[in-house]
C-alpha cells in the first residue's frame, strides 16, 4: 500500500531495507544512514482562537492551504537531501509575534478521547504526500504551550493512544512518533515533565502504535539517560548550543544509547552545528523560527537561510558540485518579513564557520556586533534574536568579517 518504509539497523536509519543515501554513490559512506530532517512543525496547524491574525506577511492564512503548500515544497527539498521533517498535533510556538498563551491549537479533547478530524485529515495528506516521494514523517504529538489543555495525566495518556491506533490502523510505514516536543519544559503534568514518566508514555506509544520507532526531546542540551533507554530513536535538539556544547551533548547522548541512532530534530539556522552532526554520525535538523515557525510559514526554500542550509546539505551529501566561494546574504530586509513595524536581521552564509564576525550598522551609523552563528543582530541564542523598529528612512547594512581577512559589505 506504502512506498516508503522506515526502519533502523544499530545506529543508522533504512528505508525500504537500504541505507538512507545509500541509492547515490556520490554520498560518502559515513553519511549513510543518516536522517537529514527539517522542524516543518506547524505543517496541520490552526488556531481556534482567532486564525485571522495569521493573515500577515503578505499572505492569508488558511489551515488546509497551509498544509496543501508544504506538500508542494516536499519534492524540492528532498531534491536537496532532506528525508524527514517533524510536523506537530499541536504545533509549536510562534517565538517572534504571537504568544503561544493564546493560541488554541490542540486537537485534542479534554479527556483525550477524541481528535479533531481536520487535523487528522490534514496529517494523512501530508503523510501520504512524503510517503510519495520517500520522506519520512515525525509526528510529535504534545507541545509546551499547548498540552496545558490537557485535563491531566489520565487524559494526556487517553490523548496519546488516541493517536498512536490511529497511526495504527492507517498502518504507515513512514512515521515516527516524538511524545512531546522538549518535554522537560512540560510543568502542569509530571507524566510528561519527569523522565520516569516520558519512559512510561514512550513504552505505551510503542504498543499502541502496533511498534512504531519512538521517542522523546528535551530542550537543547539536555539528555536523560532513563528516556534514552526507553526510547527507540534518541531524539536531541541543538537550540542554544555552541558546535562545541553540541559535540559534547552527542557524546553524552552516545554514552547513554551506545547502539541506537541519535536525530536532532532541533536545532537552528546554524549549519555549522549540521557539520558536526554529520560528523559524529547523527542525524541533524534545520530550525528556522522566522521562515518555517511564524505562520504562515513559506514552506519553499527561500532566499537565504534556506537556499544555504539546502546547498551545504546537497554538497555535504555529494548530490551537487560543492561551491568554492562563500555567499552571502542580508535576511529581514524582505518586505514581507515586517511584523507590526519590525524586523529580524541577520547575515546568511553558505560557509559561516569561514566568518569572523559581524556588524551591522543603520543609516552608516553602528549599531550591533554579532561573534557567533547564525550572526542575527540582537543575538540571544542561535534560534533567537531581538528585532528592530522599522522606519522607512532605515537603510540597513552589514559589514562581514571574515577570518582570512577579508571584508563583505551588504545591503
């Protein structure tokens, strides 16, 4: 019925009984059987509340578009070697615009008994569609800021086999299951916030689901060696984490599943950090917040950011000819990027590790420094950063540093 089936061998991820990128004999050996993936989270979101207000960035917003606009950007980035991306039941936070407090995007009834059919519809659509071309899907089923409509842990269990014999009983051989989007940022119920409890709902996601690969992640850093041990697949993410930090939450990840495979399907705009994944061995995830998490999210791959993660990742893969000049490019200065007169900028690079710093000036007046990927003016972490009042006499510009000691002006 199914054309793409996932399975793992050790460390490393099959699909139809092959090796991941094993199909190409461009691919080095040592990044076969990795799982590239992207957090496309917000893939069969909605917002009960007031879904209007995602009318922005010059586009309306509707659920069942939304969803039917990622399914035409599959083809291409699988083009660029991407083969998973996690979609979440109740979504993720819009972290610049929106506070996720107000947003009801839970599908789930109070007891957990029951799901919104137009999700389900929406997430069969987009599981069909990857199927189609030979992606795989993680389907995270709780969110922080949402699973506080949860009645307790009774329904937060009912809710979480609802799901799994749905994704039974559709019998997909594409899907994965993460429990809970960073569980440990989970207070309201300790059956998802404590690791004894994540172990127990891993162990019931797995039955319930007739034995599909599970697990569960935690914020960026952090690791625990009892959901580690319970899950299937040991699900990280990068956020915050320095290539040095993520090394070592790899080798403390390695320590505590010395023999499972490891997807960080977290992390950032950071492709210095996909290096070191691809390195170690682990499967890496791209994370964009301003492109794919504010919706509604253009899901092609854009100018920028996108267009970069996707070429290093081809080149890294040997699908493409990898280039020998950097490239760069000011992000936030599109028109379409303003929110409620503000702007998020930063510098994009094909090759950031190759940069020394950046700064960033207005009117040729300066204004901030930026030392760490992915060099975002008003660095927080390598997933956030402060925006800018727009004005419509500003005239930004950057100035790259780069460690040879040349120099790029751009804007």
């Amino acid at each position: 019925m199914y054309q793409t089936k996932v399975t793992v061998q050790g460390t490393q991820f099959l699909i139809n009984g092959s090796l991941i990128y094993s199909e190409d004999q461009r691919t080095p050996e040592k990044y076969r059987g990795l799982l590239m993936n992207a957090r496309f989270i917000q893939g069969i979101f909605d917002d009960k509340e007031d879904v209007s207000r995602f009318n922005r960035f010059g586009r309306m917003f509707d659920p069942s578009q939304n969803t039917t606009n990622l399914i035409e950007a599959l083809p291409s980035w699988y083009e660029k070697g991407l083969r998973a991306f996690t979609v979440g039941l109740q979504g993720g936070g819009p972290c610049f615009t929106t506070d996720n407090a107000t947003i009801k995007n839970n599908p789930f009834s109070e007891d957990g008994l029951t799901i919104d059919e137009a999700y389900l519809k929406r997430l069969h659509q987009l599981i069909l569609a990857a199927d189609a071309i030979g992606m795989v899907v993680i389907v995270s089923v709780f969110y922080p800021g949402q699973v506080r409509a949860m009645k307790n842990a009774a329904s937060i269990v009912n809710a979480l086999k609802t799901v799994c014999y749905v994704l039974k009983e559709k019998a997909y051989t594409n899907v994965m299951i993460e429990v809970c989007n960073e569980f440990n940022l989970v207070k309201e119920h300790a059956i998802i916030g404590e690791a004894e409890g994540m172990s127990t709902l891993i162990h019931i996601a797995k039955e319930a689901s007739g034995g599909m690969l599970v697990g569960s992640s935690g914020t960026g850093g952090v690791v625990n060696q009892e959901v580690c041990e319970a899950s299937d697949v040991v699900l990280i993410h990068g956020n915050g984490l320095s290539r040095q930090g993520f090394y070592r939450l790899i080798k403390q990840t390695k320590g505590y599943a010395p023999n499972k495979p490891i997807v960080c399907n977290e992390d950032s705009q950071a492709i210095g950090n996909m290096i070191v994944a691809m390195k170690e061995g682990v499967s890496w995830g791209y994370y964009n917040n301003m492109t794919k998490q504010e919706p509604p999210a253009d899901w092609s791959i854009t100018r920028g950011e996108d267009e970069f993660f996707a070429e290093r990742l081809a080149a890294e893969l040997g699908l493409v000819h990898k280039e020998e000049h950097n490239k760069f490019y000011l992000q936030g200065l599109e028109q379409d990027s303003i929110w409620h007169d503000q702007r998020w900028l930063r510098v994009a690079s094909l090759y950031p590790e190759t940069i020394d710093y950046v700064e960033f000036y207005n009117n040729g007046d300066y204004v901030d420094t930026c030392y760490v990927e992915p060099f975002s003016m008003h660095y927080k972490w390598n997933w956030m950063q402060g925006a800018v009042q727009v004005k419509h006499t500003d005239q930004w510009s950057a100035k790259v540093y780069l460690a040879n000691g040349e120099e790029k002006i751009l804007g």
